[in-house]
C-alpha cells in the first residue's frame, strides 16, 4: 500500500469534512428561508453560497476521493459514469443513478445558472443535499480500513 496515497487521503478526507460542514451549515440557513418567488440580497448570497458549496462537494467526492480510492485500490479511473458506478459497487454511495442526477445538477450549476432557472436549482440543491451528505458519511465509514494496523483494509 502506497503510504503516500494514503497521507493524501487522510488530507482528502479532511478537505471533505470542512467542506460537508459548511454545506451543512448554508443548506439549514436557505431552509429557514425557503423557496419563493423574491429574495433579499442577503438570501440570494446564502443561496448562492449553497449552490457553490453543493458543487464544490461533488467535485470534491467524484474528482478526488473516489478517484483516489480507485487509485489506492489499483483499480482502473475510467469515465466519470465508471467512477460513479464504481462507487456505489463499493458501498461509498447509494445509488449511481441518484449521484448523477447530483453530477448533472452540478454541471448546471457551473454551466447554465441563470436568472430564469434559479429558482429551480435552489429547490433541486435542497432536494439533492441530503444524498450528497450522505455520500460523504459513507465514504468516511469505507475509508476507516484504512487507519488498521496494516493499512489495507484486510483482516
């Protein structure tokens, strides 16, 4: 096992700690608020805040963790699909389906976010964070065989 691989997914795995927790934190603050047809400037920027939090977070699980877990486990990276179906053979996510359906509305997100369509991505992100956390709880409980004594996840 690669110890180098290793270290970096411990740091991954903070990364991906703060960054649930301030999802988290953005996704009780825009639930308080709700979805409506107008919002202050203050509630835009703490949905704004959101939307960027929800992408970030998905970028952070499908572009590094489970990358770097394929990686430690030498398996091969594939497509972005392969990733994701990877993923929930492993037991990080529930439902490929439903984790590309949070990709896509990541992609919109980054892509598409426009002044007639917000108010749909705001609703979509409250709708889809809740799986997203819940990737990342079960992403931490896989990734706990790695601190065994041998690194490896064997027993």
């Amino acid at each position: 096992m690669n110890e180098d691989l290793l270290l970096l997914l411990k740091q991954q795995l903070k990364l991906l700690e703060d960054a649930v927790n301030v999802l988290t934190f953005s996704e009780q603050k825009c639930r308080e608020i709700g979805i409506k047809d107008d919002y202050t400037p203050d509630e835009l920027d703490r949905f704004e805040s959101l939307t960027s939090r929800f992408a970030r977070l998905c970028d952070i699980l499908l572009q590094k963790i489970f990358r770097l877990i394929d990686e430690i486990e030498l398996e091969s990276q594939g497509t972005v699909r392969d990733r994701i179906n990877g993923a929930e053979k492993k037991g990080l996510i529930k439902s490929a389906e439903r984790f590309i359906k949070c990709r896509m509305l990541r992609n919109e997100i980054a892509h598409e976010y426009t002044p007639e369509n917000v108010l749909e991505i705001f609703r979509k992100v409250l709708e889809m964070t809740p799986i997203v956390v819940e990737s990342v709880e079960m992403v931490k409980t896989y990734c706990k065989k790695y601190e065994e004594p041998n690194g490896d996840g064997q027993t």
